[in-house]
C-alpha cells in the first residue's frame, strides 16, 4: 500500500501518546498515593526525573514494537491478536520499566511495589489497546467498504480460480480488501473460463515481472488438480518477491511449511509465511553478526596480520581472493577470503575444488584444514552481504548448474548466506554439483528451523571442527 507508511505513523504516534498517558499516571499515582502516605501531603509537582522518564520510555516502547515487528503488515491485522500481543507486551515491558526505574523508591511496604505495578502495567495495557483497536477498527470498516484494497493477481485459470474469483466479488457492501489487476495461467489454453473477468497477464513462468509491471501485494493460488505439479515451481517463482501468498484450502497438504488459515467472506484460504524468524530473533541474529565481527577483528588481528603475510610472501602473489557470489534474493556481492589457490586458478573457467586438487598452494592448505582462509568474510558479515550463520554462497555458474537437479535451491536465497552452515557441519565442502545438491538437504533443513538457539548449536560445531582441523 502506498499509505503504509502513514498508517505505521498512525500506530507510532498513538503508541507514543499511550507511553506517555501511563507513565504519567504511574507518576501521579505515587506521588498522590504512595509518597503522600509516607511522607504526608506536599505540593505535586512533576520532578526532572519525569521529564527524563517522558523521553527515555516512549522510545523503549517503540524498540520493543520495532524489534518485535509489530509494524509489519500494518493493514492486514487480527483485532484479537493484536490485543494478546498488547497484553503480553505491556505485562513484559512493564516488569522490566518497574525494575529498572521503581524499585529505588520509598516504600512503606511491598504492597506498594505491587499497586505501582498493576497501576503502571493496567493503564499501558488499556490506553495502548484501545488507541489500537480504534485504528484498526477503522481500518478494518475503510477495508469493507473498498476504500483500502490490494493489487492482487489471480493464480490459476478455469473453474476453481473463476468459482474463487465470483464469490470473493459477489455483490455485496462487504468488500475483502482485493483490487484484482488479472490472472496468471499455469497451462498454456488458448482461451480462460476467467478470462470473461480479468485480463490475462502471462503464464506462471513470469511472475516476477507481473507482480513488478502490475505492483502486486496479494497473489492467490487456485489451480486445478490437474495442475499441482506446478505448484513446487509456482512457489519457487515467488520466492524473491515480497507478496502476501494464499491458497484454496485443497493444496494445503501439498506444500509443506509455516502456514496459518485465514478467512475470507467465509472463504477458507492457506497463507504461506515467508517470515522464516521472529522478527526480534532477526534482530538479535544481525546485531549478533555485527558485534562477533567486531570482535574477531579485534582479538585476532594478530592472527589475521600474520596470515596475510605468510600468504603474501609465500608466493608473492595476492593476500586476497575476490569473487562474485550470489545472496540473499540473488543479489550478486564480492566475497573476500585469503587467498589459497595460485594466482588465474580459474583462467580455464569455474572449477570445485577437490581434496587433492594441485591448484592449492602448500601454504593455501593450511589455512583450509583450519578454515582461515574464511576469516576475511567477517568484512562481508559487517557490510550485511552475509552473515555469520547461513548457507555457503555459490557462484551464479553453479547456482544454476544446481537449480537443474534440484529446483527448491532457490529457498537458499530467502536468508542470507553464511561463513558456516548447518550443511558445512554435516556435509563440508563440495567438489561436484552431485555433493552440492546433497550438502543442499542439510541448508533446507536449517531455513525450515531457522532460531537463534540453532545458530548457536552450528557455531560450537563449527569450533569444534576448526579447533580439530577437520576443514579441507
């Protein structure tokens, strides 16, 4: 949506004033109540330590909704959700304000710590609930009366996609939030049972330059039976766009995956999530990547400084190796590692390397069996083309050798590529594409369990092997 922004601000603004309305009242309440009772009446008067308060913990608030992702998909919103997340935001956030600005108080009991808190914690509960279900309720009523709605392209052709297609735009003052802009066909017929209501766009294989050319936010997939061989690669078309994905409930069994159901005018629909983490996990996971690199560079420039010139005057050649490797939505970035081969290693075109392979230099082996040669990429985790934990990057040469053998390796590509991955600790290196779509399971497995806690669980791994020199 093109208002999306100012809806987020709608929701940041009233945030903000729902802060400031309950520290406000937490600080009326114990200057008028607690203070008053231990010390007597004296004349209220708001401290600097308000002020400060005023500043410090609206912005807390919106860290948390920020790093919880609160703001994603700001239209298309559960009221009821909305109010279990607010409750359990406020509960968490206020027991962390009360311990961290509170507890120094004069009390003349423990009874008042507890009165603060559900003072402090029912007045940001109710203020920031009811500012939001005003806005979303307001949302929700411009949503069914068609002042908001969304590009949406109809996937599929003939009697399900046109059965779907007649009952979402059946006449109606409920409208579903759908601006239909056409249809993409998964056969190539001649003529559409749907092309009577949208315009034919193209077929599945283009669906990255529909959802482009048309800006589309929604597609809804609604094949015939016939057709479900297709879905793998329909999916697989969409993997690089950011659209909201649904389905007819009768493919559900057929893709495997995150999925909610959702319901339209009493239509059951599958959405497909393309959130593989939390988005505070995201967060975490980058900030994580940042201060590690930070530190590696730090602790080990003695180590790297002696690398670089070994690798220098071993044979006088380059310290680095820069190639082009493909990223998170195929993006192409230059990685950056020590070099270990002889200089024009590939002047023959691109090559796996193999254990024996005579291209390695004496001292280029070294550094493989210990993965030093690797240490470099921690420039690439700073600058964000890749991260810590993620799987290896290919070049776009072997990237579609693999696709052949293996399509889903285009669900590589949804997160960032990594130093080391689930595939590495399992698998290692390759030398042939046969290996690569094999070490590929290992790195699907991993996105499909994408946490914080697994990365964790690879990086001792990776430790392990590196500390027993098992790397080749």
């Amino acid at each position: 949506m093109k208002n999306a922004r100012l809806q987020v601000f709608k929701y940041q603004f009233w945030d903000v004033i729902a802060a400031i309305l309950s520290y406000t009242t937490l600080f009326v309440f114990r200057k008028l109540v607690v203070e008053s009772e231990i010390f007597g009446l004296t004349d209220f008067e708001f401290t600097p330590n308000y002020y400060i308060g005023l500043v410090a913990i609206p912005f807390f608030w919106l860290m948390v909704y920020i790093i919880t992702d609160f703001y994603r998909d700001i239209y298309r919103r559960s009221r009821l959700k909305d109010l279990f997340y607010t409750f359990n935001t406020s509960f968490l956030g206020s027991i962390f304000i009360f311990f961290a600005l509170i507890l120094d108080d004069s009390v003349s009991n423990y009874t008042d710590y507890y009165r603060g808190f559900l003072v402090y914690f029912g007045a940001h509960f109710f203020i920031t609930a009811l500012f939001r279900s005003l806005i979303s309720t307001r949302t929700a009523y411009r949503t069914r009366s068609g002042k908001i709605a969304f590009n949406t392209l109809m996937i599929g052709s003939n009697a399900k996609a046109a059965d779907l297609y007649a009952r979402l735009e059946s006449s109606s003052n409920r409208k579903t939030g759908h601006n239909f802009v056409g249809f993409a066909s998964v056969d190539n017929n001649i003529r559409f049972l749907l092309e009577k209501n949208l315009e034919h766009l193209g077929n599945h294989l283009e669906l990255p330059q529909i959802i482009a050319n048309f800006e589309v936010e929604e597609v809804i997939i609604a094949i015939e039976s016939s057709e479900h061989h297709r879905l793998e690669e329909i999916v697989n078309n969409l993997e690089d766009t950011s659209v909201k994905i649904k389905m007819i409930p009768d493919t559900y069994d057929i893709i495997s995956g995150k999925v909610r159901m959702e319901s339209m005018r009493s239509i059951p629909l599958v959405e497909i999530n393309h959130q593989l983490m939390p988005g505070w996990q995201m967060v975490l996971k980058r900030l994580f990547d940042i201060f590690a690199s930070i530190l590696v560079f730090i602790i080990l420039s003695p180590l790297l400084i002696t690398v670089m010139l070994i690798t220098k005057f071993s044979d006088m050649g380059p310290v680095f190796f820069v190639q082009n490797r493909v990223g998170i939505h195929g993006k192409q970035f230059k990685m950056f590692k020590f070099r270990s081969m002889i200089v024009n290693a590939e002047e023959n075109g691109p090559q796996l390397s193999s254990e024996n392979d005579d291209r390695i230099t004496p001292w280029g082996r070294i550094m493989r069996k210990y993965r030093l040669d690797e240490l470099p990429q921690f420039f690439n985790v700073l600058k964000g083309d890749m991260s810590i934990v993620g799987p290896r990057p290919e070049r776009k040469f072997y990237m579609e050798m693999i696709s052949k053998y293996a399509p889903h390796y285009r669900h590589l590509q949804k997160v960032k590529p990594g130093i080391t991955s689930w595939g590495m600790v399992k698998f290692g290196y390759a030398e042939n594409v046969e290996e690569m779509v094999e070490r590929l399971k290992f790195d699907v497995i991993y996105i499909e369990n994408m946490s914080l806690l697994n990365d964790i669980k690879i990086l001792i791994y990776t430790v392990i092997i590196v500390l027993q020199g098992r790397g080749k």
